[in-house]
C-alpha cells in the first residue's frame, strides 16, 4: 500500500537538481556537442531529458526541481520541459561555460538554498543524471525513500546498481559495513576496471555500479565542499556580492564522485530496487531495442537482406544493408558510422580524431535548432555556404552584424520582416533582398506560419562566430550561433 500523504505532511522539503549538460560522444554521429544524447529519443517517443524529468514529478513538486544545462542546449531543454509541464519552463539553469558535475551541482543548490532558508536548511536534495534509462517506476520510489532516510541521518547516499555482466565502461562501488533494509556503507569507488577485475567484481556480490544519483542535505553537501574541494568555497561564498556566473570559467572542471564522494566517510549505497542502464554507447542501444526475427534492432528507413544481430539506424535517406552479422551501422544526413558491436567503445577515438581535424561533425547536426527555429546547412565550399532558415510564428533573430561576409535571402514560404541598416521592409514568396557585410540586420517572422527562407553566405570566412550582436530577445550578445 502507499503511504498516506497525511503522514508526511512533517517531513522536509525534497528537491532535485537534473544535470543535463554533456555531450555523449560514444552516440556520435546521432549525439554531437550541440545536441547530446539526453535531447534524443532513445529509448521510446520521449527523449531521455524527458523521460527522467517525468520520473523525477512522481516525487517531487515542479517547483522543486532544477534542470541545469549549458547555454549551448538552454532553448532546446525548455522547449522540452515545457510539453511535460509549463511550470518547468523556469526552472532550467544554464552553466556560462561546460562544467563537470561538482560545480553545476553547486548553481542548482543556490536556487535550492533560496527556496529553503539557508545553509543550515535540513531540507533533502538528489541529484540525477539526465540522460540513463531506468525501468520501475515503484522500485525507484523505493530506492529514493530509504536514500532521503539515510541522508536525513546526516549520510551522503548514492544508488548502486547490481552488475548483469562483467562492464568494463562503468564506474563499481564497493559495500562495506551493513546500515539495514538494502543499504550499506561504502568501502570504496573503483573506476572503470580492466575485464579481469569486473569479472571478480561480478562473482563477489559486494560491488555495484555507480548509477551517478546522490541524496544528500545541502548543510551536508556544503560542509564536505569546504574540506575537499576547497578551491570552491572563495566563489561560492561570494555569491552574494558576485554573480555566480562570475569566475565560472576558471573552476576546477571536477565532478562530485572525485571531489566529494570518494572522499568523505560518511557515505552510504543504496541497492537500487529498478533496472538502470546510462546508454553509454551503440551497444546498450542494441540490448535494450526491441529485436526482430534475425535479432536486429532497425529504425528509420532501413532496407536489411541476410543480416542478422545488427543495429540498423538510418537517420537520413535509404541504408541498404547485405550479408552483415553482429555489426552497427548508424546513419544520419551527413556522416555514416559503421563497426562491430564489439568495437562501440572505440567511437569515442572517432570523435577525438574528427575534433583533432576540426571538424563541425562533432559539433552539430546538418539542421541545428534555435529559440527561434532551425537552419539547415544545404551545400558549403571554398566562400560560399547555402542554408535553409526557418523562422517560427511571431520569433525573431537578434540585430546582428558579419564582418566578413554578405548574404542573399529568398523568402520561399512564409512572410518575412527584414530589417537592414535601421529600415524595415515587409518580404513575400519569391522575393529577395542582399546584406552587404558590415551592415545590421535582422529578420522576423510577423505571420501565424512558419517562414521559410534560403540564404547565401558569400565571403572569405563563413563559421558561426562571425557574428556580433547588438540586440536579442533571448539574452545573447556577441556569441557564435545565430
């Protein structure tokens, strides 16, 4: 039976902060920097920032919970959370720079201390990753029950997952002394171990995987910040007379297993009641996906002869696949990854070679979503780059300028409102206007329908931090995405 309400009536409030930064390289070429694993739909119609999110609202208030981000994905983690529920719309915190988790932890817990009263608020909080997969929905109310009864002990919890398999890519936790109903103390973390170890750790019934959730009571979690992390304590003290945006940047990048967890005493594992899974690379994909009479998990617009245990995804135009067994093909608009599914670990040297080259594939999508729409990068050579631009109802872009490049824009749907050196002109279907570089402009879309436009960049440099802007409606001034 549930618990009455009536009966809880007295006990402190519960918030939680949802980390949503990252970039999932090992998903690449569906993950990229600018829209990372958490934003996709993985696992179902709902991408998995949603799916935690609507987790997360079977235990806790909306106006309890915190989703921190990065700017970069600020507009697009709105857009999501506002179809689960408006109210979350202002609760998404943006980091001005990618941070680990131990400083975006701490921007989340300013709003939490707000809320609350101070540090000495006695008041649960957990933190929760964004982007893992977790089934049980009972088990996980289980878990974080007993996890908010140890943390208002004083302790510091975390969530251990018993291993299924000898994980190599996973963090382990090792239980020492018993506290009673599924709960231990910790011995120690281990990080990512070599296959002989994982295969003692799976035998030995004493070890579990890190699911990366913490429960903890901010006067707790403050208290080990000013012992072990101390390079912290001067830019969080002085909140109060300084923006904490001020001095982000030059924080240790460190995440709060290695700053906090692994070094405090009293911390405690809670064996998680649900099945969990981080979706770390193409593999868990293929695992967790539904498999058809060959054992193949296909999506989007697949063609598979003779092919068997593979994952098929295409998510741009026709992939023909023949003969191939225990194999990954991922296909999107713009860049094809294919390996053994025993080889998924090996994505992540992709991508650090693709970033050694500059490469934009690491970076974005062919289409790139903006507060204000998208863009399309349609064809791109030496001085020129084609896009197609779509503007929603009522949204407009910021008063800009380029220094190095002009543009010719062709309204093919839609009505547009272009502004260039200070005057305004009213634009339909196939009609066109040029903007000289070195000139402001802007352009809007007053209609009820989305605007469409195609526009031509000219210019001896054409990268997106050719712009600077003087005017924006959504708080970005001189920043490198349009």
């Amino acid at each position: 039976m549930p618990k009455s309400r009536t009966s809880r009536t007295a006990e402190p409030a519960k918030h939680a902060i949802i980390l949503a930064g990252g970039s999932g390289t090992r998903l690449w070429p569906l993950s990229r920097n600018l829209f990372p694993k958490q934003l996709l739909a993985l696992s179902g119609e709902e991408t998995l920032l949603q799916q935690t999110v609507r987790r997360v609202l079977t235990a806790f208030a909306p106006q309890n919970i915190w989703v921190v981000t990065n700017e970069e994905h600020m507009f697009e983690v709105r857009s999501q959370l506002k179809r689960l529920d408006p109210a979350l719309d202002s609760r998404v915190l943006a980091e001005p720079l990618a941070r680990n988790t131990l400083p975006a932890v701490l921007l989340g817990l300013d709003r939490v201390l707000a809320a609350t009263g101070g540090e000495d608020s006695k008041a649960a909080v957990a933190v929760f990753p964004s982007d893992h997969l977790l089934e049980d929905l009972q088990g996980f109310r289980d878990s974080l029950d007993r996890a908010m009864e140890l943390a208002a002990q004083g302790r510091f919890v975390t969530f251990g997952v018993v291993p299924r398999k000898p994980e190599t890519g996973y963090g382990y936790i090792a239980r020492g002394e018993s506290l009673g109903d599924r709960a231990w103390s910790v011995e120690r973390f281990i990080e990512k171990p070599r296959l002989e170890k994982a295969l003692e750790f799976l035998k030995s019934g004493r070890h579990y995987w890190n699911s990366g959730v913490f429960v903890f009571r901010p006067c707790d979690f403050l208290d080990a910040v000013a012992r072990h992390a101390p390079e912290f304590w001067p830019w969080w003290t002085n909140r109060e007379q300084l923006p904490l945006s001020q001095g982000y940047g030059g924080l240790p990048n460190l995440s709060v297993d290695y700053g906090i967890a692994e070094k405090i005493d009293n911390i405690a594992v809670v064996e998680a009641r649900f099945e969990w899974d981080d979706l770390g690379n193409w593999e868990a994909i293929y695992r967790l996906g539904k498999k058809d009479e060959n054992g193949n998990v296909i999506q989007g617009d697949v063609l598979a002869l003779d092919c068997r245990d593979c994952l098929l995804i295409s998510k741009g135009g026709k992939l023909a696949a023949v003969g191939l067994a225990n194999m990954i093909m991922i296909q999107t608009r713009d860049a094809t990854l294919t390996c053994p599914l025993t080889d998924v670990q090996r994505v992540k040297e992709v991508v650090a070679l693709l970033k050694s080259q500059g490469s934009q594939l690491v970076e974005s999508h062919m289409t790139v979503k903006r507060p204000w729409g998208s863009y399309s990068v349609l064809e791109e050579g030496p001085h020129y780059k084609i896009k197609r631009i779509e503007v929603l109802p009522g949204a407009r872009l910021s008063l800009q300028m380029h220094h190095h490049r002009s543009e010719h824009w062709v309204v093919v749907s839609g009505t547009a409102l272009v502004e260039i050196g200070g005057e305004e002109r009213l634009l339909v279907e196939n009609q066109a206007v040029d903007i000289a570089k070195a000139t402001t402009h802007r352009l809007a879309n007053p209609g009820k329908v989305a605007l469409e436009i195609i526009e031509i960049q000219s210019g001896p440099y054409l990268e997106e931090d050719d712009i600077v802007r003087f005017d924006d409606v959504y708080g970005r001034v001189k920043r490198k995405d349009s």
